[in-house]
C-alpha cells in the first residue's frame, strides 16, 4: 500500500520571540524540520514526502537544503491561511495521482515541529491506519486535572480518561480526502477532528514521550537535550 505523509510546518515561531521561525531553529546540525522531513524518509525511503510551507519561506528553505544537504526527496506544496488549508492544500497536490492509481493508499499528516517521534510510533500508526482507517498516536496524562467551571470554581476530573494527541495522524486516503471536503470551523483542532466531523471513528495507539511538538522556548531547551542524548 502506497504511503504518504504530509508534513505541515507554517508557523513563524512568534512565541520564540525571534524572527526565525521555529521550523528552521538549528539543532544537531540541522534546522528542526530537516530532522524531522529525515526521520519519515528513515523509517521509509519509498516513502512520497509532501511539505507544506509558507510561499515566503520556500526560498529560505531551498536553500538550506542545497547548503546542507537534505537526504529525503520531498514535495513543496504551499500552506494556507490555517493548518487546515496547509493540510488541504496538501491534499489537492496528490489527491488525483491517489485516484488515478484506483489503488488504496495511507496519509499521515505530521507538525514539522515534532522531529523526535520515534520509527516504532510511525510503523505503529500505520499499521493500525491500515487495520481501522483513521488512528491517532496518544499519550495518557500524568498531571492532575481540573475542569475550570462557569462560575470560576473547579472541580477535579478522572485523569484516566484522558489523552494527550501528537502527530503523524494517519488515515486511509479516501477517508481524509473526504473530510477535508467539508468547509472549515474553528473546531477543527487537528486532523482527527476534521475526520470525526465527517462521521467516522478514531482509533489510537500509544505515542513516545519525546514526541513532543517544540512550541515555545522551553521546548527549545528539551529538544536540545534531546538531541544531546
């Protein structure tokens, strides 16, 4: 079965509090989104690799690629005005290839910010995309929860039912296909969102703990010990 994974990396790392987004923040060598467009193409050197930047951030990033050396062959298709037209944009790029094959084929939809999800996590989302259609990778919560009431008091909820969503998000073809058809509101949170709208079920599997998405400056200092290690 033919895999993709649509990589979206459109954030311009304002809550770094620098001008450079946060996709291209050096790290090991590389910029972050390197490590994590290599990592797919690791774990799957057939695997047909689609990313989604910005118009004004493609020079740049050609460039980094030509000066350092980008391994894993890769698609630039250009992001929209939300990460839900980034994923649809991305889409549209292989949607009639995907039709034309008349063979079924599976979509992961990955942050460019989540270099360290491990090959075992991968294998694990596809493997049960395969099997159910649409799966997403979770970690269950550790801290203690409270839901924050209307009248501004709060009250302590059952942790166990409780999961923490990473990416890659993985989904039969014609599934995401479908789902992202529908027009967008703001409740889309994340792919299996979008997919939940359109009607069908989520599986999950669980996630690795390093997978974590680098956000804000202290998940810059994590990754850097991550990548230390």
């Amino acid at each position: 079965m033919k895999r993709y994974v649509i990589i979206v990396a459109g954030g311009k790392g304002l809550r770094m509090g620098g001008d450079l987004p946060k996709q291209f923040i050096p790290m090991a060598g590389k910029p972050i989104l390197m490590h994590t467009v290599e990592k797919f193409w690791r774990w799957d050197n057939q695997m047909n690799i689609i990313l989604v930047l910005p118009t004004d951030h493609q020079a740049y990033w050609k460039m980094l690629c030509k000066e350092i050396g980008c391994k894993a062959p890769h698609r630039i298709v250009n992001g929209g005005e939300t990460r839900f037209h980034s994923v649809q944009n991305g889409l549209n790029a292989i949607r009639e290839e995907i039709e034309a094959s008349g063979e079924k084929a599976l979509i992961a939809v990955h942050d460019g910010v989540r270099p360290f999800v491990s090959p075992e996590v991968i294998a694990a989302c596809f493997a049960k995309a395969e099997e159910t259609g649409a799966v997403v990778p979770a970690l269950p919560m550790i801290d203690s929860l409270r839901m924050k009431q209307a009248d501004g008091s709060s009250c302590p909820v059952d942790r166990s039912r409780y999961y923490a969503v990473h990416t890659p998000q993985v989904f039969a073809s014609d599934i995401l296909i479908r789902a992202y058809q529908q027009p967008y509101t703001d409740t889309f949170t994340d792919d299996a969102s979008v997919v939940e709208a359109a009607g069908f079920q989520v599986a999950m599997v669980l996630s690795n703990r390093e997978n974590i998405k680098i956000t804000t400056p202290f998940d810059l200092t994590v990754a850097r010990a991550l990548f230390q290690e």
